[in-house]
C-alpha cells in the first residue's frame, strides 16, 4: 500500500517524479482524466500542431546534418585542389556547389514532369480505391502495380516523391522491406501506422507508443476504428497504403501470408497495396498463387523510357549553352555507353557528372571561369599579371598568341590591360561560337530528325556528339540526309523552316540566315497563295538563286536541257534535215558490217525499223540530250553509267565497261528489246526530272537547300577544339582518366594490390623498387600470391610453404604451427579469390587457375 501513497504523492507534487521510491526506480505520470473527456476534434486539432512543430524541429535538425556533412566535403575537395594548384582553390570549390546545384535542380524538375503522369495516376487510384470497393461484388484489395524498370538505383528517388505526393492524401503510408518474414512484416507496418515519430513522441506525454510486440492486425483494427468512427465517409477514413519498393526480392511465403491476412479485415481497414516491380507484371503471378492474386484487385501504370529520360538530361545539362561545362564528344560517348550497357540508372549517370567535374576543378585551374558571363567578365578584369599566368599557359591560348606579330605577342603577354582585353574577347567569341553551334545543331536535327532511315539519328544528342567531332559535314549521313531533304513535301519543308527560324531567331551572329528563311518562307507562302502566278509562264531558274551545288545533287538522274516548244511541221521538217547528218555514219557503220558478214547484214536489214520521220525525231532528240552539255556534270552521288547513244535508230550502249562485252561500239551493233525498253525508261526519267526541275516549288527548296547548306559549313564549327582559344578552362577532355576510375577492373587491381601493397596502403615498409622483389615486410598473401606466380600449373603445397616460411621468417628453419597456420590462412584467401583449386590429380597438389607460369 505504501508504493500507491507514494505514487499517488508525485502525481500531486507535478515536478518531482521521483520522491519516496527508491534509488533508480522511476514512475511515469498516467494521462490525465481530463484529456479522456475532451473531444475528438480538440485532440486531432493538438496532435496536428504538434506534429507540425515536430516536423519543423526535425527538419531544421536535418538540415544542420547536411550543412555539416557539406562542409566537411567541402574541406576535403579544397585540400585536394590545393595539393595540385593552391591558386583560386576554395573559389573552384564555390564553383562546384554551384554548377551541381543547378544541375540537380534541372534533373528534378525534369524528372517530376517526365514522371508527374505516373503520379497523378496512381494517387488518383489510391483516393479512388474506397470506391473501387464498394461497387466491387467481391470483396477485394486494391493494388497498383507500378512497373519501375531495371533502373535499380533511381527506385528509392521515385518511391520518396510519390510517398511525398501521397501523404497529401493520407497519413497511414507504411514502406514494407525484403528480406522479412511474416511476423517482423506485420509489427512494422502496425508500428509504421499507429506510432508517431520520434520527435512526436519526446514531445506528446499524454501519447503512449505501441511495444513491437504488441503489434497486430487486431490492435491495428480497434485503433482505426477509434480514429475514425464507422460512420465517417470520404475524408474522415483515409486508405492505409502499403508500399513494396522492390517486390521481386520478396520472399513468396511471407508476402502471401501478409496478402491473405490483409483480406481478412477489407471490412474494417481499407488497405492499398502499391507494388514497386523493376522487371514484368509476370513477375506478379510467378510470385503470388493464383489463390493470392485472386484477393487483388491489380492496376498497371508504367513508368517512362529511362533512355528518354537520360537524352532529356543531356538536353538540360550538356547541351544547353547557359551551362558552361561542357564535355568532349569522347567523354560524352563514354558516359551514355556506360548508362545503356549496365543500369540504365540517371543517379550513376549524374555521380559520373559529379566525378568528371571535380575532376576538371582539380586538373584545371582555368575552370574558375564556369560561371555565367557577367561574373566571368568580373573575375578576368579582376586578375593581375600573375593570375592570369595559368590562363596564358593553355595550349590553344599559345597557339593564338604565336599567330600574332612579334610586337602584339610581346603585349599580349607583358602588358596587363591588353592581356586583359584579349581574355575579354576571346571569351566572348568562346561564348557567341558556343550559343551558335549549339543553335545549329539544333537546326541540323529538325530538318532531319523524321527523314527515312533517320541517317544522322533521332535524338539531338546523337547530332550534337557527332557535330562534336568536327567531321559531321564531310560524312555520307550528311549526303544521304540532304538527298532526303530535297524530296521534302511543301507542307512538311514550311513547318521545317517554321522551326528553324525560331532556333535562328535572337542570335546576332545568325540574322542574315533568319533573313533568309523569312524570304524562303515568303515564296512558299506566295506559291501556296497564288500558284496560277508561277505556273502561267515556263520556269527554268529563279533570279538570284544558286545552282545546287555537286555534293548536295544526290539525285542519282542529271537533269536534262527543255526541249525547244516548235509546231509538229517545223519539228518534222528539223528532222528531216538532220537526218542526213546521222545517215552518213550509219552507211558507213554498215557498209563495214556488210563487207564482213553478208548474211548479218542482209538479216539484219531486214529486221530494222524503217526510217519514219517519227523514227528520226525520236533518234534526232536522243542524240541531242546524248550531246548536252548538262550531261557532262557529274557530283560525287551521281550514278552515271554512261550515255545512251543512237545510231541508224537503235540505241547502242556508249563507251562503257559493259558495252565491251556486247561489242564495240563502232560497230554499232543492235541491242535486243529489253536494251531498247531499258533505254526507253531512261528516256522517261529524264523527261520526269526536267518536267521537275521546272516546277516552281522544286527551284524554291532547292534554294532553300543552299542557304541551310551554306549556313552550316559557316557556322557548324565545333567549340571543344583546339582552333578555338581557351577552350580547355570549359571543357572536359581526358577520357582515359574517366575510364581509369569509372570503369571496374577487378582483376587488374587484386594484381596490383597483391603484387605492390604500397600503391593503396603507402606505408613506407611495404615500398618496393623492383616488381619481382619479395621482401619480408609484406603481407603473407602478398608473399604466398607472388611466389605462386613463378610455379608451374600444379603447385606443390609442401614446397610451396618452404619457400613462403623461409622469405617470411627470414631463414628460420624451423616451420611452428603459427607460420603454418598463417600460411594456410594466405592459401585459404588465394583460393577465395579464384587464383588456385585443389586438385584431383595429386592430393599434395593444388592447380593454378591464372595464366603465366614456368
């Protein structure tokens, strides 16, 4: 009785908890009977205000956590820049913090809108579900089948933001995590549910916690149904989500279980299950019975293309001219090939962003001018002579200096202000060439991205890293494109240029090419409106517009010259008159013939056509295309196989490779009927391609062809070469260094760290001056691992620990269990490795699995 006096004493006393108990007893106040009677609303109405402060007082503890961990980084990058180039070392690390946030905030607002689709969806299902079981006739539970894709790493990133946009829907969101059976899977998510926080819970003395042990669905029920009474609706009874983030590590037994328990009490708790599958929705039903899969309710919603998701990024953070640092097309090719050959994961893609600009900060001094162009300017007129010394040392920069005369170098390199002056303009070319380049590419990619067999890519990441090269216009992707584009449909070629303009549009260095395309678009606009105007009188050219040039006429058909518009009398009559001409090469043609072989020449007399004026017209108009001057020209697309002549009214092959096989062509020997129908069809085609080349709309795009072909070879001129000075403060070049640190060579390092200790540890003891060299100070792997590479496939194990006992103990004799038992220790981690097995062959032996040897 006296412990209840006591107890009773400090609830009275408020302050001192533990009067009259004993030494290390402590008694706890019980909640008070008032807050029993106080209503429910009041309570709901405290436990959000408090909840709120809570979450307040968390995250600004957070934050100092993080502003903590961030400057501790932040020392440690600044030591390692001072220990290569103490000059501007903390500014290049305010530069990093820089850049990265503003590309992480890109890569997160890119992410929410690729992904705001899949959001709005799945927490419309989840504020949805309560009606999806009630009109449901079978009592079932909700589940949404997220398909995330094999991009492990991005999971956690996702899964956080939707937690994020559910918790505006409910509070009750429990995380279920693999590797858990039936028991532990339950108290979590009971605990998850009824338990507050942990600042909560140092902060509410009337609010008891729930023990683990306690935990159970029947609790979970009794207290849901005092939260939210059985008569509330909508609102007032939020759905309990439970999230599987990665459901094929899932053990089947366990989320079975927990699915079947689930079911038993749909009536009173409205649970939603939300699945997080990396591969297929067969690995649903591979998991889960038919028995299971029956209880659910499944809904699939797909997340994006994550290689779309990445071609985004580079768009954002690469491409665009407003950042600064850029990448070789080397580097960049090296990235994105690590992303699509092994996790298709932005977060490893992004950390090699990281690594790659930390490492330019830490080899490039120069790079403290990856800011924007008013602080660049600011920090170069900041700069004396000595500062400006590791700008003057880059090799484009020399390159400059050396194309000037004698007395500008010596200004350039003595005199401050003019050292000064020049970074200022140079930079300033580095920046207008940049936002140039990067407009045409863009350029370059509208007008091809949706052409047959898309020659130069369907994405502008491919066009920019192959304009990165410098080589883009000189390749055949380029031809082949252009020969697409000429057979470009009016519609489709003023939408081109519709595009193209607002690209162009805002760059000084690119008004007169804006200019042009507004004229092109005039014309088409005009022939669209009026085209009685252009088609009422023969159009051969329009005034002021350039012959296509060679590379561009990909056609593989040479246009002919118009035939001249006579009336049939005077045509016939023209005809008649050159007859003459051409029959006295064929007399003379067949008169050879007839002198070496009569009856061919009887016979095939007999068989020719007869001279019809018609017959004469048709040869007299072959001979003149044969003889016009526009045959002549050739383009290195062109495919000419050489003329088609005419002699006595049969077409003959010309001087070809082929004709000599069927005869000379001085004996004008007659072709069969398909040689005549294959000419025929050429005859056609020319007719077809000058017919073309009249029309007006064909003479506007070829112009239109020019000014973009002309255009591009003027300004597609890549930034990240060493003709463009200064370029190597702004751009990442050194791909072996990439490949060195990104790319995992197991083997090569175990080799290095096992042969050489001293390359990971650098402890003065384990330096060795020769490869080969075994000395005692190394570790006993290293020992046994170096001896093992000078013994032949089958190792002797008795000798093998002689020869590691004698270097280890540096000649003791005597071989004590410690050594031996050290020495087994090394073979034990040797055979971990994969360097050796046992063998079958001899039982004292074991095989060498590595190449090399005696």
């Amino acid at each position: 009785m006296a412990p209840r006096a006591n107890e009773h004493c400090v609830q009275d006393s408020g302050g001192e908890h533990t009067e009259g108990l004993a030494k290390g007893v402590f008694v706890f106040r019980k909640r008070k009977a008032s807050a029993a009677n106080t209503p429910r609303s009041k309570l709901k109405r405290a436990r959000s205000s408090k909840s709120a402060a809570a979450a307040a007082r968390k995250k600004k503890k957070a934050g100092a956590v993080v502003e903590n961990a961030v400057a501790h980084v932040d020392g440690i990058m600044c030591e390692e820049f001072m220990s290569r180039e103490p000059k501007y070392a903390s500014e290049r690390v305010s530069v990093y913090n820089e850049l990265m946030k503003s590309v992480e905030s890109k890569v997160d607002a890119i992410q929410n809108k690729i992904f705001q689709g899949v959001y709005d969806s799945v927490v419309n299902f989840v504020r949805n579900s309560q009606k999806m079981r009630d009109q449901s006739c079978v009592r079932s539970i909700p589940t949404a089948v997220l398909l995330t894709g094999v991009n492990m790493p991005d999971h956690t990133k996702i899964l956080d933001t939707m937690i994020n946009r559910l918790k505006d829907l409910t509070p009750h969101i429990s995380v279920l995590h693999s590797g858990q059976n039936m028991k532990q899977l339950v108290a979590n998510l009971v605990l998850d549910i009824v338990n507050p926080s942990d600042d909560e819970m140092e902060d509410d003395e009337g609010c008891g916690t729930l023990k683990k042990s306690d935990a159970s669905f029947g609790y979970l029920e009794e207290w849901y149904a005092n939260q939210y009474p059985s008569g509330g609706q909508g609102e007032d009874r939020p759905p309990i989500v439970l999230l599987a983030q990665d459901f094929e590590n899932f053990t089947g037994a366990s989320l079975c279980d927990l699915i079947t328990l689930c079911g038993r009490y749909q009536s009173s708790l409205p649970i939603v299950f939300i699945l997080g599958v990396a591969t297929t929705l067969d690995a649903v039903h591979k998991t889960l019975p038919q028995a299971v899969t029956s209880q659910l309710t499944i809904s699939t919603f797909g997340s994006p293309n994550s290689t779309l998701h990445l071609y985004e990024v580079i768009d954002a953070i690469i491409i665009d001219p407003e950042v600064p640092f850029k990448l070789s097309e080397k580097v960049l090719g090296y990235l994105v090939e690590n992303f699509l050959y092994h996790d298709f994961s932005i977060n490893r893609f992004l950390s090699a962003y990281r690594f790659v600009l930390a490492e330019h900060l830490f080899r490039q001094p120069g790079s403290i001018l990856l800011t924007d162009e008013k602080k660049m300017l600011e920090t170069i007129n900041s700069m004396d002579m000595e500062e400006l010394e590791f700008l003057c040392r880059l090799n484009s920069f020399r390159n400059y200096v050396e194309k000037l005369d004698l007395k500008d170098q010596a200004e350039v390199l003595t005199n401050v202000n003019v050292c000064r002056k020049t970074m200022v303009k140079l930079l300033k070319e580095y920046l207008d060439c940049l936002k140039t380049f990067t407009a045409m590419v863009k350029v370059l990619y509208c007008l091809t991205k949706d052409l047959p067999r898309r020659p130069l890519g369907g994405y502008l990441r491919i066009v920019y890293q192959e304009a990165l090269t410098g080589n883009l216009l000189n390749s055949p992707k380029y031809r082949e494109a252009f020969q697409f584009l000429k057979l470009t449909a009016p519609h489709d070629l003023e939408e081109k240029l519709k595009i193209v303009l607002t690209e162009v549009e805002g760059l000084e260095s690119l008004k007169g090419f804006a200019a042009q395309i507004s004229e092109s678009l005039k014309k088409l606009a005009d022939i669209k409106n009026n085209p009685d105007a252009y088609t009422s009188s023969p159009m051969t050219s329009v005034p002021g517009t350039p012959a296509l040039p060679g590379s561009l006429n990909t056609s593989g058909i040479t246009p002919l010259a118009p035939r001249n518009k006579q009336s049939p009398s005077k045509r016939n009559s023209t005809t008649l008159n050159d007859s003459a001409e051409l029959a006295t090469p064929q007399s003379g043609a067949e008169s050879a013939v007839n002198r070496s072989s009569p009856r061919k020449s009887t016979k095939s007399a007999a068989n020719s056509p007869k001279k019809t004026p018609s017959n004469l017209a048709t040869t007299t108009d072959r001979a003149t295309r044969n003889n016009s001057p526009l045959k002549q020209s050739s383009t290195p697309m062109d495919t000419s196989t050489g003329g088609v002549g005419s002699v006595g009214g049969t077409p003959t092959f010309g001087s070809t490779p082929m004709s000599a096989g069927f005869g000379s062509p001085s004996l004008g020997r007659a072709l069969s009927r398909f040689d005549r129908m294959n000419a025929g069809l050429l005859d056609l085609a020319h007719r077809n391609s000058m017919q073309h080349q009249s029309r007006p709309y064909d003479l506007v795009r070829s112009e239109v062809m020019e000014i973009i072909n002309t255009n591009l070879k003027q300004f597609l001129k890549s930034p990240c070469t060493s003709a463009r000075p200064l370029y190597e403060a702004f751009t990442f070049t050194a791909v072996g260094v990439l490949r060195r640190h990104l790319t995992g060579t197991p083997r090569a390092s175990l080799h290095t760290a096992l042969t050489d200790p001293y390359v990971y540890l650098r402890h003065p003891d384990l330096k060795i001056s020769d490869p080969g060299e075994i000395p005692a100070s190394l570790p006993d792997v290293s020992i046994a691992y170096k001896l093992h590479l000078e013994c032949p496939r089958l190792i002797n194990i008795y000798d093998w620990l002689s020869c590691w006992h004698s270097i280890a103990t540096q000649g003791d004799a005597n071989i004590t269990k410690v050594g031996q038992a050290r020495f087994t220790r090394s073979v034990s981690e040797l055979q971990h490795l994969g360097f050796i097995k046992t063998s079958n062959r001899k039982a004292d032996h074991v095989a060498r699995l590595t190449f090399g040897g005696s």
